[in-house]
C-alpha cells in the first residue's frame, strides 16, 4: 500500500505579501495538519495591561507583581509600570510583548545564579541540611515560568483572574509571614501541618519577585539572630532592568533594635532617594505606598516567620512632592539620627528617630529632639551634623501639616 506523503508548509521567511497571498489562495491551512503542533499564543488586550488580583496576602500580592514587573522587562526589554488600585496592582509594559518572545538568555540565567538575587532568604525557612531542596526550589521556579509563562500572561489579563488558594506549591515562610504554619518538614514522628499552597506558576512568580525586589537585614536581638524582611509596595512605579531596582530599592544598613527600626530606616533612604529624582526630573514620578516587613526569627527546629506589618510612606511621599529640594535636609538628619542611634549608648536615638517616622505626631518629634539634645551635651554629635534652625523647622512643619 502506498504511504500518504506529508506535506510541509514552505519557508516564507523571505517572502513579499503578494507571494505569500499567491501561495494561501492556491492553498488550505488543512493541508498541513499532519505537521502542526498546537501552540500558545498571547493576545494582548487593554492596552498590554496585566492585573495582579489582591488575595488578602500582602507580601504574595506585592512580591508577584514585581516578578510579573521583572518577567515583562525580560520578555520585552523596555521599561514597566506599576499602578497599586484598590483590587489589584496593575502592571503596565511599554511595549508588547514580541511574537518570538522567550524565557533564554544570559539576562534571564542571570536571575536565578548571581550572588545578589535573595533566593537564599526567601526559602531561609528549610533547614540549613537541606541545601540540595534548597537548589531544586530555585530550578523549579525558573522551570515553572519557563513553561508556563504564555499561560499565565494570559490569565493576568483578565481584571477579574483570581488565584485558588489551597492547591498547587507551598509558599516559604522567608515570602509570606502569614502563610508559614506548623513544621516545614517531617518530624521522627512523622507529624506535618499542611502549608498554605497556591498554584505554582503563581508561587514562581512570587519568588522571582520577592528575590530581586525584596530586601533582607540581619539584626540580632536580645542575643537572637534574626533577619528582617522588608517588600516596598509601589503605588505608581516605572521599572527597568533588575539591577536598576536593585539600586534604588538595595540601600545600605546599620545595626537595627528592631524591625520596626530597620522598616523606619529603610523609608527615609528610599524616600531620599526618590526625592533624588525628583530633584533631577522636577517632578516626582514614582510613588510607594508603604512598606511591607516582618521577622525570621531562628526557633528551636528551624527558622519562622513573624506576622509582618507595613509602614505608610505617605508623608515622606508628600514632604518630597511639597519641596524636593528643601526636604534633602530633613531626610539626611532623620538618616543620620538612625546611624547615630546604631551606636553604643544611643539606641533610644535610633527608637524615637523609628517613633517619629511612624506616627509622624509632635510627641514623637519632641522626644528625638530632647534625646539629640542631650546627645550634644554628651559630645556624642559632630559639629557637621548638627541640624540649623531651617531644618528643625521643616521638620515641625511636615509634622504638624
């Protein structure tokens, strides 16, 4: 019996519009089943919005639309922008993305190797014997958005996706405080409390985020070492390459007293250094809403999470939208009142500075002024960094506003 020979579909690569229409009208699209393939394929609508859907789970929430803001600078190499609305974070790339587009590439490789992307804290919660799960973790999130990407680009699309929570991967206790319960791995006893699982592509997506756009401090407290979590949540953010987040977004720190310390610290060196640009661009273009922290306290079997908060970053938000300029002055005493109180014998510096910058009330400002004070009676204060009567002023002012 004689075979069926298989037709294949020419390479048009090279081809005019005119040669192409020629072929198609002397041609079916049936004539090539028996080689085709399915494939996936995106259709951009809304003008190439994507939403992340708010599940109750702030860090889960946040830490997914930056890694859906990394994905999007990858797959399109242009910049992305993130807009936090009541229902979701709405992320925004400049461009669509490409037909050919794919996951490869030293940019992308680069994500999951170098030394500076935080995959280490964000599984922190396995114990420190099991570094062998700890790299298959990592794999499995790169696999996962590899070959699961389409797809979920094209439920991010829809405003009204949400994610089914209970099914699918474990969130890590060093991503989601509020998702870490019970033991993270088998006892002698063979006892195990279920985690909070979400689907994978989503639990990928949040540790690509919460490794390049997450912060972690060491502190140690009380003779307990622990490591402070910290997630900015942006309220109108433009994003590039994840090195250039890491620079605004990675700042340097002290010895902290607490992680409210570290999360009070943190805001007024990301405010300083958006008040940067807005100084450059006369304008303030990109906005945070708070910041997002919480603790990884080391307990008796393995490392675990305290319930986390968030500091509203509003007022620093205002002070530099009010006067970019005149407000570099209030940020670098309140940075140098936090580096200060970092020091043997000034630590209630450091917990009023921390007072003031979360309750933004006159008591609060009151009590950093007398500790300073008394700190300049002790010589404990450099004649540089002494604030003038403008500063003191500013201060007061943005207090009482």
């Amino acid at each position: 019996m004689k075979q069926h020979k298989q037709l294949s579909p020419p390479d048009m690569k090279d081809w005019t519009d005119e040669q192409i229409a020629e072929f198609w009208s002397t041609h079916d699209s049936a004539d090539f089943w028996d080689v085709t393939e399915p494939v996936d394929m995106i259709v951009q609508r809304r003008g190439g919005q994507f939403f992340v859907a708010k599940t109750g789970l702030d860090a889960f929430d946040v830490a997914r639309a930056w890694g859906l803001a990394v994905l999007l600078n990858t797959l399109t190499e242009d910049e992305v922008e993130l807009c936090n609305a009541d229902w979701a974070i709405i992320v925004k790339p400049t461009n669509s993305i490409p037909h050919n587009a794919a996951l490869a590439g030293l940019g992308w490789r680069t994500l999951f190797v170098a030394e500076d992307v935080e995959w280490q804290r964000v599984f922190i919660t396995m114990r420190k014997k099991q570094e062998k799960l700890f790299a298959e973790e990592v794999s499995q999130v790169q696999k996962v958005l590899e070959s699961k990407w389409r797809t979920l680009m094209n439920q991010l699309q829809q405003p009204s996706n949400a994610v089914k929570i209970g099914q699918g991967e474990t969130l890590p206790g060093g991503l989601e405080p509020s998702a870490f319960k019970g033991l993270r791995h088998d006892t002698k006893a063979r006892y195990r409390e279920e985690q909070l699982r979400v689907p994978e592509e989503h639990w990928a997506l949040a540790c690509l985020g919460m490794a390049t756009c997450g912060v972690y401090r060491f502190s140690r407290e009380a003779g307990q070492d622990k490591w402070l979590a910290l997630l900015p949540i942006p309220q109108l953010v433009r994003f590039n390459y994840f090195r250039g987040g890491q620079e605004l977004l990675r700042l340097p720190s002290v010895r902290y007293q607490s992680v409210q310390n570290a999360a009070a610290h943190y805001a007024v060196q990301l405010a300083e250094q958006l008040r940067k640009r807005a100084a450059a661009q006369e304008s303030l273009q990109d906005r945070f809403a708070a910041v997002l922290y919480f603790t990884l306290f080391g307990a008796r079997q393995q490392i675990k999470p305290a319930q986390g908060n968030q500091l509203n970053l509003s007022p620093l938000m205002e002070a530099i939208q009010r006067d970019s300029r005149g407000a570099e002055a209030m940020f670098k005493w309140l940075d140098y009142c936090f580096r200060l109180g970092a020091t043997e014998g000034a630590e209630d510096l450091a917990l009023a500075a921390t007072e003031l910058v979360m309750r933004w009330d006159l008591d609060a400002f009151e009590r950093l002024v007398r500790i300073f004070v008394r700190l300049i009676a002790q010589k404990r204060v450099r004649y540089d960094n002494l604030p003038d009567e403008t500063v003191i002023r500013r201060v007061m002012r943005h207090v009482a506003a």
